[in-house]
C-alpha cells in the first residue's frame, strides 16, 4: 500500500511551530517510504480564511521544503460535503436541531447541577414534522447533528498504541451550522476518502474528534485510515506551548534569519529518540523517521536547542551552497573566507561583520603600542598560510610574551573584537597592508 497524507490548515493565520511540525511530521512519515503528501486547505470558513494566509501557507511551506504532491481547497468541494449530508441523512445519522445557543446551554447547567454529564440530550430527535414546521415558520433555520451510535471505537494509534473512545460519552457533534456552514468534522472525512488518505497524522488534541470521525468513515462507508496522534509541543518551562504559538510563526523565524534545516530538524526530532543533530537534508530526515522512536510524553520546544541547531547547519554548510547567499549580500570573498568564517556563525547574516574584519574598516583595539610597533617590525612579507604561527612565534622570542598575552592584543588590533575567527585563517585573507596599518592604530 502507497502512503498517502495530508495538511490540512486554516488559512486564518500564519502557520506556527505547532502546526508545521503536523505538516512536518505528515511529510516526513510519507516521504520516508516514498508516499505523496497532500497540502489542504481547510477554508469552508468563507468569512475567516483569507487569500492572503493562503499565499503565506504555501510560501512558510515551500521555504521549510515541505513540498506537495497534490493541493485542493475545501471551498471548491462544497458539492461533495452537501453529498455526503444527503446520504447520511437518508441514513437517519443526520438530523436537524432548532436549539439556541443559550437554550443549549441552560441545559447543559441544569444536567451539571444534577449531576450527569453535559453531553447533548437528542430532544431534537424526538420532534414531530409539525413541530419542526412551526419551528422552521418561526424563522428558525436547522443546524445538523451526526447520530453517533455510542460505542466504543477502537484504533490502533501509531503513535499512542491502542486508542479508545467511548462515543457514548459525547454530544452527537454539530457537522452543519444552522448559517449552512460545513464544520472541518465532515469536510475532513469526506476528503480523506475522495482523496484515498491512508494515514491522518495531527496533535493529540484530535483524539476525541477521531472517535466521531471514524464513524462517519464507517457511515460513509470510506475505508478508515489509520492515525497517528502525536504529543503536543511544551515549552522549555514545561507549559503548553498553545497559547505562546502565535508568537513563534515561521514568517517570524525566517525574519530572524533561522535555517530551514535547523527548524525542520529541531521540529522532526523533538520528542523522539534521536540525536538532537541537524539532518543532512529534508529527505534523510524523512529517511530515519519513524512512529515508533516517538515518546509518549510532551516534546519539549527549547529555543537554546535550536540556536544550537542552527550554527551546526552553518558550521556544517558548503561553499557552493553559501555561495549564492554570500553573493546577496554583497559578501562573497570566496571560499577560504567562507571555510575560515563559518565556524563562527550563529546566524548566516552574521557574516557582514565578519567580512567587514577582512576587507575593513574596523577600528583596532589598542592597549599597548610599543608590543604591537615590534609586532609590525616582525610581520613576514608574505602573509601566505603559514604566516600566523611563523609571526607569532618571532614575536613571542622577541617580546617573551606568550598565550593569551601574546595573542590577545593582536586579536584585538587586527580585527577589533576579543573574540573571532581563526587568525592563522584570517590574516591571509586581511593581508599585509591592512596588516600593518591596524598594527599602527589605524582604521582600515
Ligand atoms: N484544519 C484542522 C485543524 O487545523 C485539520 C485537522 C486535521 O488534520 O484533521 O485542526
């Protein structure tokens, strides 16, 4: 059997940590075994999904590498849905309810107060043709329940292992707002068997929601795909993460100059009993993907982890694969800057000051003229690989400085800062001239 799965967001907001690793995890899962991964967009919600979010879906997508095979937009399926409501409604599993929001909710405190559960009575079931008439001639307009049968629906999770939900214990789920609105319950289900969905992955907040699915798979006589409910994302603090995702969109990160590499690996491996390590590509992340090295408990999202994550993609990046970007931004001093530099990086854009220290101006930083006047004195002709350690050590047998009192205040004069790339690699690349006027102070 082929792997076939899907996404299926809202466009009513950027997507965020929480949804792309659903996305992430979909793709990988089927991409690993060589499946198709589709992207749906769940926008039956005229008034709240916009063009906009659309584009801005597929572009957080696309840049992650999250590539897909197939795409549809629930808005132009309506007909399906509508189907799909006639049949279960010939069947008796769809009935019209005429409460009101404040009616159904009076109810569910009068059966709090006496104790029993809050789950929907069926009193819209037992309404006579001509009481629904006099309601609907009152200008009421029917909302659509799904008759669950109340039963305990078993599957096994890939994730969680065996799963039950006892459907008895729930409200029959509105699938028709009385505004004619489809709500995902149905559209979801309907589209996973048009589209021959062999596997619904997505958070473990869906797991109440797949007991009522699945017996709408069954009533629409679907075949039932198999489902994988991963733990949700907490913070580094250990707090559920849901109500800060909106603070970490992936439109936000790329601003903040985070590699796709390091956000899909970060977000693939979490929770998992794999190396936090950044993966070659997408693809040999999808390669060691598997249900089964996912834990139980919470993935735990820690910023640190993938700051981490980002500078061993960089450290780790080629030449030819920075070269473009180095180019951009105007900072392409060619491959022995990029090899001497990358050790350092934290984020790409860090490179610009990096250059800076190779082609100036920076200020030295100057504590004692007199070391660094008989370091010039010292600095070989030819400032070629082994210049580095042949300097320092004329200027260690002369001075007697050594270690960090030898190395340090040419560091800072040479590239203004404490801290920085390897000098040995530096000094070829700054050169002789430049060399010697920072050794006299000067900007350059
Ligand atoms: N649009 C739904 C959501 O984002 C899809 C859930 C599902 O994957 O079935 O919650």
């Amino acid at each position: 059997m082929s792997v076939k799965v899907r996404f299926a967001p809202s466009p009513t907001g950027r997507l965020h940590v929480g949804n792309v690793r659903t996305a992430l995890v979909n793709w990988l899962f089927a991409k690993g075994q060589g499946g198709q991964f589709v992207l749906r967009i769940d926008d039956t919600d005229l008034a709240r999904s916009t063009p906009e979010f659309e584009r801005g879906i597929e572009d957080d997508l696309t840049w992650l590498g999250l590539v897909w095979d197939e795409r549809h937009n629930q808005s132009k399926r309506f007909d399906r849905y509508a189907d799909a409501a006639e049949r279960l409604k010939a069947a008796g599993r769809l009935y019209p309810c005429y409460e009101t929001a404040e009616e159904l909710d009076r109810r569910r405190k009068v059966q709090l107060s006496r104790g029993l559960p809050p789950i929907y009575d069926r009193a819209a079931l037992k309404l006579t043709d001509a009481e629904r008439a006099r309601l609907e001639a009152e200008g009421r307009r029917p909302h659509w329940r799904f008759k669950l049968e109340g039963k305990r629906v078993a599957w096994e999770d890939l994730s969680r292992g065996h799963a039950e939900v006892d459907t008895a214990s729930m409200s029959d789920p509105v699938l028709i707002r009385e505004d004619g609105l489809y709500l995902y319950t149905l559209p979801s289900v309907v589209d996973d068997i048009d589209m021959g969905i062999t596997h619904v992955i997505r958070g473990e907040d869906h797991v109440t929601n797949t007991g009522a699915q699945i017996e709408i798979f069954e009533a629409l006589g679907g075949p039932v795909p198999g489902f994988a409910h991963m733990p949700l994302l907490v913070g580094a603090d250990g707090e559920a993460l849901s109500k800060r995702l909106g603070s970490l969109s992936i439109a936000e990160m790329r601003d903040q100059g985070y590699e796709p590499i390091a956000i899909v690996s970060h977000l693939g491996r979490i929770g998992t009993s794999d190396p936090l390590e950044v993966a070659a590509s997408i693809q040999a992340l999808g390669d060691s993907f598997a249900f089964d090295k996912m834990g139980r408990s919470p993935a735990r999202y820690d910023v640190a982890d993938l700051d981490r994550l980002n500078a061993q993609a960089l450290h780790a990046m080629s030449y030819e694969a920075a070269q473009p970007r180095l180019r951009a931004m105007d900072c392409d001093l060619g491959r022995d800057f990029w090899d001497a530099v990358r050790p350092n990086l934290q984020k790409f854009a860090d490179v610009a000051d990096l250059a800076r220290i190779v082609r100036g101006p920076i200020t030295p930083v100057v504590e004692d003229q007199g070391f660094l006047d008989r370091a010039a004195e010292l600095l070989p002709s030819d400032m070629d690989a082994g210049a580095w350690g042949a300097w320092t050590s004329a200027v260690k047998d002369v001075t007697g400085a050594k270690g960090k009192a030898l190395f340090m205040p040419l560091r800072l004069a040479l590239t203004g800062q404490a801290h920085g790339p390897d000098m040995a690699m530096l000094v070829p690349l700054i050169g002789r001239e430049r060399i010697a006027r920072r050794l006299k102070g000067e900007t350059a």
